[in-house]
C-alpha cells in the first residue's frame, strides 16, 4: 500500500475492524495533514469504541461496517493536545494524545465539539453495480500474492448462473464456478471467496492481477455467458469460485 493511500488505509481498517476488541482505535493516513481537514474522535457501538484520526475518508469504511457513527467529535481541545507550533505531525501533536486521554477515560465531548456524523468525508470505496444481466465491480486491493479482491459478495453473483465472461480492460474470459485456490488449473483464473468473504480473482501460486493488467481501482464485469455472446475462444479461461485455500488476501 502507497504511504499517502488513504483509500488503502481505509481498507486495511475496515479489514481488522471485526477482530478488534473494544476500544480506542487510532489510524493516521494523513497526507494533508495541517490543512482544513478535521482531527476527529468517532464514537461506534454505542460506546464500545472510538475511532481516532483525521477526517478525509480513512476512517469511513470501518464506521460504516461496524453500524455506524452515534457520536463524533472535533479534536479542539488544547487542554488535551501537545503544545508548539508544528502543523506537520499531527499524529503525535493531536491524534496520539486523544488516544491517551480517552484510555485514561477522559470522556469524549472533553476533547471538542460535537459534529454531525452525516457531515464526514465518505470513504472512497465504490459499491458493486448489480444488474439482472451483469455485476459491474473494482478491484479494492491486491495482495502481494497477487490476489485481486473484489467489491463483490458471493451473494452478488449468484443470480448469473454457472458459466459467466469476465471482462477486465481488453481481457474477456469465460469463467465459471468452482473450488479453491489449490483446484484451479495451470494456467486458469480462479473466482475465490477470500478471508474477507469477498470475492477475489486469483491463480494457484501466481499472481493474477499482473496476468490480467489490474491495480486497485480497475473495472471488470462479470456478465452472464447467454448474455456475451463472443466470450469464447481463444481468451476463454475457467474462473472457479470457493472459499478458502492458501494465499487469501
């Protein structure tokens, strides 16, 4: 992950959010730190946890998959930041001694006014488009496996059927069901359920997303084959789809 990716960031928390015990959570992806962005304190769960860190999308896709915001903060308060006049550290100037304070239990409008949670930066993470026909979808990561994880669920696709094309840039494969990362074939692309419960295009101890040219943020589609017509040929790979298996994301 790129060191200025808040994009990745945001990912990579929303990923660790259900294995973390309650608490106080802090994540700093902050290339514009010291401009107008916010400082902020996200309160989750009714209490359970806080989220610290700034608010330019980073802390967006954990918020949400955990329920949602019920309360958020500004960190204003000096009382509880770290004095000089450095507006390049943030993460040691505001957000560490926010953390501090609220283990310590200082409670949470102690540290600054209270923000709507409707106002924050979003996350910059696209929903799957789901069509009768097709699933419109981006890659969110690669993996140094070369695993490309989908914004698919499983449930996505199960309206198109066993045999699918997948269109990625100026590949177009017929892909189809099947088993894990260790029964995909020499040479085939494997739809596998990985350790998020998406869905991820993989090979059996090759890297995929080099193979079919993607990168976070590249489309494909995954249509129904009675619906492609021309899918076939020369480019036809078989795309198996299960769960689990070595290398996940």
């Amino acid at each position: 992950m790129d060191r200025y990716d808040i994009r990745g960031g945001g990912l990579t928390l929303a990923r660790a959010a259900q294995y973390l015990n309650p608490g106080v959570v802090l994540a700093v992806v902050d290339p514009t730190v010291g401009t107008d962005r916010r400082p902020i304190a996200v309160e989750v769960g009714d209490g359970s946890s806080v989220l610290v860190g700034p608010d330019n999308g980073l802390l967006a896709p954990a918020v949400g998959l955990v329920g949602g915001a019920t309360r958020v903060v500004e960190l204003r308060n000096e009382l509880y930041r770290l004095g000089g006049t450095a507006c390049t550290f943030d993460g040691r100037d505001i957000f560490g001694p926010a953390v501090g304070h609220l283990a310590l239990g200082v409670p949470l409008t102690e540290l600054g006014p209270e923000v709507e949670p409707a106002g924050l930066v979003p996350g910059i993470v696209a929903n799957a488009a789901v069509h009768p026909d097709r699933v419109e979808a981006e890659v969110l990561w690669v993996d140094h496996y070369g695993n490309a994880q989908l914004n698919v669920d499983p449930q996505d696709l199960a309206h198109l059927g066993d045999s699918l094309v997948l269109r990625a840039g100026d590949e177009r494969r017929t892909v189809r069901p099947a088993g894990t990362y260790a029964t995909i074939g020499s040479g085939e692309v494997g739809l596998v359920v990985d350790s998020y419960g998406l869905v991820s295009l993989a090979q059996d101890r090759r890297n995929c997303a080099a193979e079919l040219s993607l990168e976070a943020g590249s489309a494909v589609t995954l249509s129904h084959l009675g619906d492609s017509a021309g899918a076939g040929g020369a480019g036809t790979v078989t795309v198996r789809l299960g769960g689990g298996g070595g290398g996940s994301v």
